[in-house]
C-alpha cells in the first residue's frame, strides 16, 4: 500500500508539472508549429495513461501485463508509435536524452517485470520498483526542464 501512495504521488507531481506557462515558469520553452506541440502533447497524455495501467498491473500483482504495456507503449520498441523521429528535430539535443531515457528505463522496467512475474523474490521486486523510479525520473527530468507552450 506504502510503495502504492509513493508511485500516485509521483505521478501526481508529474501531471503538475505537466500545466501551462506562467510567468515565474522558467522551464526552457521549445519551439514547434502548433500541429507537433498537439501530438506531443497527445504523445504526453498516452504516456501518462500508460503509467496508470503499469500501476495498475503491478497493483494487481500482474507483472508480465505491466512489462509488455511498458515495452510496447513506453519502451525502445515504440519510437514509431510515438513519431519520435519526426519530433526529435525540434527538441534541444538534452530533451531528447531525456526522451531517450524514459524509454531505455521502460525497456528495462519491461525486463525486471519478466523477471519478477517469473519469480517475486525480494531482488526482483526491488529491481522493478527501481526501474519504475527510473522511468518516472525520466519523465520528470523533461517536464521540470522544458515546456512547449
């Protein structure tokens, strides 16, 4: 229940982030014509369901469900579903590091939540929530750096 709390603040804190520009919001703003900061932003909000369900699984105790949601929707293999190739040229090259590590973490989430389906030691549940706080530390990184409008 504690690590559930810790993760729905987590996620919390990343949707906050995610709000419109004030004027104290020093966040390095990237310019893009409006029709790639929509996608991005679609891309941003799918990325955010999908650590719903992640948590969802994991809640349940469906750790093989959360690993494929995260390789499939998050991790290396979805760099088309999201047209990264076509959104990397209009990000400043520490942005899509980060973007690049969202989804290196959420490959390895993928891995660790194989392994800890498999055999729910306490050193596979450890590496799983390690690579969930990777992931999120990803995220977070980006949205507390950058903003696009």
């Amino acid at each position: 229940m504690r690590k559930a709390v810790t993760i729905a603040f987590g996620l919390f804190a990343l949707v906050a982030s995610i709000g419109t520009a004030r004027a104290d919001d020093n966040r390095e703003l990237v310019q893009m014509p409006a029709m790639m900061q929509q996608h991005m932003l679609a891309s941003m909000r799918d990325h955010l369901a999908t650590l719903g369900e992640i948590t969802a699984d994991l809640s349940a105790e469906k750790y093989d469900a959360a690993g494929k949601v995260a390789e499939e929707r998050l991790g290396l293999s979805s760099f088309e579903l999201h047209g990264a190739a076509h959104m990397a040229g209009y990000m400043p090259k520490p942005m899509q590091e980060a973007g690049t590590a969202l989804h290196r973490a959420s490959s390895r989430f993928a891995i660790a939540a194989q392994d800890a389906d498999v055999d729910r030691s306490y050193e596979s549940m450890k590496k799983l929530h390690t690579a969930l706080n990777d992931m999120l530390s990803a995220c977070n990184a980006c949205h507390s750096g950058y903003r696009i409008r």
